[in-house]
C-alpha cells in the first residue's frame, strides 16, 4: 500500500483595505460576488460577510437578491428596443404620408374618388363610375 500525500492549504487573512476593496468593487457593479470568489478563491459567504460588514447601504438584516443577468444590462437591451421600434414606427408613418400625398394627387389629377367612403357605388373596374 502507498501512503496518500495530504497538501493543507494555509489559512489565508485577508487585509481590512482589502476587504473593502472588494466590497467597492461589488457595490460599483464591476463584480458579483460569484466572479469575485473565483477570481481571489474566496467563498461566496465570506465575501457576504465583508459586504454586510464593510458596505456602506446593505447591512446584516437586508437580503441581498443578485440577479445572474445585470439590470442594467437588460435595461439598455430594452432601450435599443425601444429605439428600433420607434424607427419601424417613424419609417410607417413616412409611408403612409407618401400614400396618402399619392392619393390626393391622383384624385385631383384624375378626378376620381379614390378614398373609400360610404355612400360610394361600388366600381366594376371598367372605367368610370356611374354617379346618381
């Protein structure tokens, strides 16, 4: 049999400036607390911790909700939604004015009544409209 090599990790501490350096860096936005323990090999909960301790508006008794998607990021997401919409909207309206400029010359160029309304005969396509 062959002994097993047990490697023991040394018992990291961390610096107070550190630890608010961290802290900075998740209430900025720059980190979440998943990438900031992957990145210095930190656990989840003692990054919580220092963001309880250290942080300047989320203390022990709130719960801190992360969201996997940035808010932020949806929100500019939406915006540039937002702004092609209004763009499709702008292009319908273009064309509609176009069609509209399109009829009121024909109808006074060719004197016929081209907007549907009402009281109007049906046309058999076959020239002029009979009028009473």
């Amino acid at each position: 049999m062959t002994k097993r090599k047990v490697v023991i990790n040394p018992q990291r501490s961390f610096t107070e400036a550190f630890k608010r350096e961290r802290v900075k860096e998740y209430e900025q936005g720059s980190y979440s607390v998943p990438e900031l323990s992957k990145l210095f090999k930190i656990s989840g909960a003692l990054i919580y911790n220092w963001i309880y301790k250290y942080s300047t508006y989320n203390k022990k008794s709130c719960i801190l909700v992360e969201m996997k998607d940035s808010s932020t990021l949806r929100v500019k997401g939406l915006e540039c939604r937002i702004k092609e919409l209004e763009q499709i909207v702008g292009q319908k309206q273009i064309k509609m004015d176009y069609l509209e400029k399109l009829i009121s010359i024909a109808e006074t160029d060719l004197g016929i009544d081209i907007k549907k309304k009402l009281n109007t005969p049906q046309s058999t396509g076959l020239g002029q409209i009979k009028r009473s």
